[in-house]
C-alpha cells in the first residue's frame, strides 16, 4: 500500500501514560541478532533482560526486517520499500560511493516538527560520501557513533578495513556543526560507551521536550568480540562449541546496555513516559555460513543476507508503561519494518493531538490498531525485493522467491550447526564450485521452473511451513501468478540500484586513517589536518 496523507489518528481509544507531555520514543536495533539466539524463542543461549522486557510488553512474531543492516535501516528511516531507495543491491560499504538518496525524507526530520529533540547513538550505515548524507544533515540534533557497518568493539577500526570510524557530531549553540574524532575512547569496549552516552542524554533531557533517542548498537555483530570475564559470566553451562561460546559474550553486552539504559530512564523518571522499540535489524549469521558468528534463526531457513524466513523474521517487541495493559502478549499480524514511523506517528497523535504532512510518498503502514488495540494487522502483503531477477513477495499466508534468494539456503539447528550440508545457490560460479569441492553444496535444489519464463520458484505456505521446507509451487500456479502479477504492479516504484565502486579518495588512508566523508562540495569543504576535531 502507498501512502500520502497527513498522519492523524481518531480520538477514541487514547492510551496516555503521561497526559502532560508527549512521548518519548526509544527505538533499540540489536544487530544480526538471530531468531533463535533470544531465549524466549527457546534459544540455548541466556537473554533474562531481553526477555523480562518483551514479556513486559507485547511481541511482534511476525516482524519482518531486510535481509542486511544498511537495507533494513533506509527501510525503517523512510517507511518505504528498500527497492525505492536504490540500495536493493545490498549493504553500503565503506568508501563505496553508495548512500541513501538525499531526495529521501527520513524519521528525525519528521520528529523534528512535531518538537522532538533526535539523537543518534550508535550505528548510522546511510553513507558518508558528503557532509549532507551524514546524521545531522539529515534531521538528528546529535550523533554519537560510527558512519559505517561494521566496527571493531575496542580499537573502534573498521573489522574488514581498518580505519578509525568512531565520532561524535553536532552543532552548536550558534548552530556551527562539528565533529569530535574519539580516539581518546580508543580501547573503551564500544557498547558501554553507546550506552554511557545514551544514559548522558537521558540524564539531560528537559522533561518538558519529548525525545526520540535512535539506539542502534553493534551487538551482535561479528566480530563477537567481548570483555574479559563476558563469557563465562553470560555463556551458559553445556555450549561447548567456540563461535556459539563467543557470541553468548556478545549478547551480555547488549543484555547490560539495555538494563542500564532501562535503569536510567527509570531512575531520571522518564520510563513513565516512554515507548521502547526493540528490534533485530535482519537475521543471525549462522555458524559457518558464511561469517561464523555463530547465530542460530532455529526453526527457519537460513539467515542473514538471505530472503528466506531466517534472514528477514526477527525478535521484535514494544516495551514501557504505555502497553503495560498488553503485557505478556503475542500479535501474530504481519508487520514490515517501515511499518514503524506511520505506527509511532498515530501513536504519538493519539497521545498529543500533533500530526505532520508526509513529503513522500510511503510503503509504510499504520499498525497502531494491531499493537495498541489487539486487533488485525493492516497489512496483506510485503514486498522484499525486485532486483536483478529476485523477486520475493510476502503475501497472506504464502510467500513466493523468484530466483535466487541468497548466498545460501540451508537449514541451521537450534545450537547454530547446519543439520544438512549448505548449498550455494550459484554453483557454476568459482566460488560456488570451491564450495561444493570441500562439500558444502548439498543438492538443495527445490525450485521449479515456471511454464512461462522459466524463472526458479519457489512458494510456501508460512503458516503451515515457518521453515520453508515444501515448495508448493508446481500445485499452485493460480497463486503464484497472482503474486507475480502484483509484483509486476509494483515495478514502477524501483529505483535503478547503486553499485559499488572502487573510489581512492574515498579511503581512510587518504584522511590519515579516519573514515570521513571524501566529496569536495560548495560549503562543504573539510580540512583533514585538523585530525581530532572538525569544523564546518
């Protein structure tokens, strides 16, 4: 469904619980957590905050992310398919050249109108080529964190790259922006960092202004990298596999950051008048395949970077005093995750009477009435990708993959090991012949082929099949054109992908070791021998 409207809400049915001021909106993004990597799921690993929150509020089991950081991001700040931003292709990767279009209008700007104060603590992953695809060019008043996806958690370096990529941005009393290069943080482990200044901000806060505080962690992204002692405090007795070991220190980390981030919102007496969101930004990567983070998505299919079930249907849940009537529940409604800005936004109407006009239009739909009100979900159908011959729809109960759906389609149990030999969807390619040589291409090949075109399909019933096991495609063709046919209707919307380039001025080692935005714009322009501090 396409939107554009004002958001406003109707009267009846408020949940105020705090009459005298507006919401603030807590919005926490665990990173590459897995399905089955929270213990509420039934998980071998211990998660008790994680749980004792979701309990507290209400579940989101059927929350569907993108299949990677950067693309479930552009999704949930512009409540719009990935497919209409251009970065379908996959994750932005530094000194890349690829961003999110500045022609997109994101959340903060949005909160921004309606009198919040934004800030950005941790992850951005929207690009940095300019100035103006950073945070606070793009609606945050503040940013404490890192521009790229993924980072080392103590000598805060780019993990594949290298490079310095921890920072803090904002403008001053005379609106000046600036920026602060941490490297007097270096060695700090980064989530308590994240978390002592989201706790700094919380402290600080005027109770009379609302804030939306945009939470975005490593945790827990590889590499699992943790303090001394995280392991055998968090990893529970009988995981005596090493990757499963090391990622159970991981999520004590964000186990801590959220009970102290939850103790300060109580303790500043501004939990009374919060709604936390809690979501995991795509599915775990599992043991072996392909970064041996040792995640587990147990019952679905695969895992991060992939279509199926365990790259896209995440631990989601909404916690505080303001669904403390619907604690201890479940919602089984389907729900994308650029569903969240129209959802908050009829929540914060409904609590303050303040509204804001879209600037574009939206694939985002309003929920309010699924989560707050315990009734149907508004949404029929999701669209997860068109991009280069893949085409995957979310439709009712069937979900139908049009060619490839990722790097690998096999199953992974409930400890994170493949219970059947993983099989790469492109075998004819050097890498995926090097793969089946050491025996990881198990003949998982359940497609059929559509009598029309030829494409490789594959349709399942989620509801009866979670785990994607049964194609039903070859007794079902009236459902699958009627999904093909939709998705054909939705064609018009895609923008053309970005690639990635190769760009040499792009690389930190032309800023002295530290990741900046490298383009030479009117009113931009940078001095990179000013090394801890920057003025613009």
């Amino acid at each position: 469904m396409i939107q554009l409207y004002y958001l406003f809400a109707i009267l009846c049915g408020t949940i105020q619980a705090d009459s005298e001021r507006a919401p603030n909106i807590v919005f926490v993004i665990a990173d590459d957590l897995g399905w089955n990597d929270v213990s509420y799921h039934g998980s071998d690993l211990n998660s008790p905050v994680i749980d004792e929150l979701a309990k507290s509020g209400i579940r989101l089991e059927q929350h569907y992310s993108q299949p990677e950081c950067s693309t479930t991001r552009a999704s949930l700040l512009t409540s719009r398919y990935v497919v209409r931003t251009g970065l379908q292709n996959g994750v932005i990767i530094n000194g890349g050249g690829m961003a999110l279009p500045l022609d997109e209008v994101i959340w903060p700007q949005y909160m921004s109108e309606l009198g919040y104060d934004n800030y950005l603590v941790g992850k951005w992953h929207q690009g940095f080529n300019s100035w103006e695809e950073t945070p606070i060019f793009r609606g945050f008043d503040y940013f404490y964190g890192y521009y790229g996806g993924q980072i080392q958690y103590f000598n805060h370096n780019h993990h594949k790259f290298g490079g310095h990529d921890f920072r803090k941005d904002y403008r001053d009393k005379d609106g000046k922006f600036k920026q602060e290069i941490l490297k007097d943080k270096l060695g700090g482990y980064l989530p308590k960092l994240l978390t002592d200044e989201a706790i700094r901000l919380i402290k600080n806060q005027d109770k009379n202004k609302p804030m939306f505080l945009y939470f975005s962690l490593p945790n827990v992204h590889s590499p699992n990298q943790s303090p001394k002692g995280y392991i055998r405090k968090y990893c529970p007795k009988g995981i005596s596999d090493y990757d499963r070991k090391q990622l159970s220190g991981n999520l004590g980390g964000l186990e801590e950051s959220l009970a102290n981030l939850t103790r300060a919102l109580k303790d500043t007496g501004h939990w009374e008048n919060t709604l936390l969101v809690f979501i995991s930004d795509n599915g775990g990567a599992p043991i072996g395949i392909p970064s041996f983070a040792g995640h587990s998505n147990y019952p679905f299919r695969s895992g991060k970077a992939t279509l199926f079930e365990g790259g896209v249907r995440v631990p989601a849940f909404i916690a505080g005093p303001y669904v403390k009537h619907l604690a201890g529940q479940e919602t089984n409604g389907l729900f994308h995750v650029s569903d969240w800005m129209p959802t908050i936004a009829s929540f914060i109407n409904k609590n303050t009477g303040r509204s804001f006009k879209l600037k574009n239009e939206i694939d985002g739909i309003d929920n309010y009435k699924m989560i707050f009100e315990g009734g149907k979900s508004s949404r029929n159908e999701i669209l997860l990708q068109i991009n280069k011959g893949t085409e995957v729809m979310r439709m009712g109960n069937y979900k139908l993959i049009v060619g490839m759906a990722g790097k690998y389609d096999g199953y992974v149990n409930h400890k994170g090991r493949p219970e059947i030999k993983i099989r790469y969807d492109e075998p004819t390619t050097t890498l995926g012949k090097i793969k089946c040589a050491v025996g990881l291409c198990g003949g998982f090949d359940d497609y059929v082929k559509d009598p029309v075109d030829g494409a490789h399909i594959r349709l399942y019933d989620i509801e009866k099949d979670p785990s994607e096991s049964y194609n039903i495609a070859d007794k079902n063709p009236a459902i699958v054109k009627s999904i093909r046919n939709r998705i054909n209707e939705l064609r018009g919307i895609v923008r053309p992908p970005q690639y990635h380039n190769k760009i040499p001025q792009a690389h930190h080692q032309k800023s002295r070791g530290i990741w900046r935005p490298w383009k030479s714009e009117e009113g931009f322009d940078i001095s990179y021998e000013i090394l801890n501090k920057v003025e613009l």
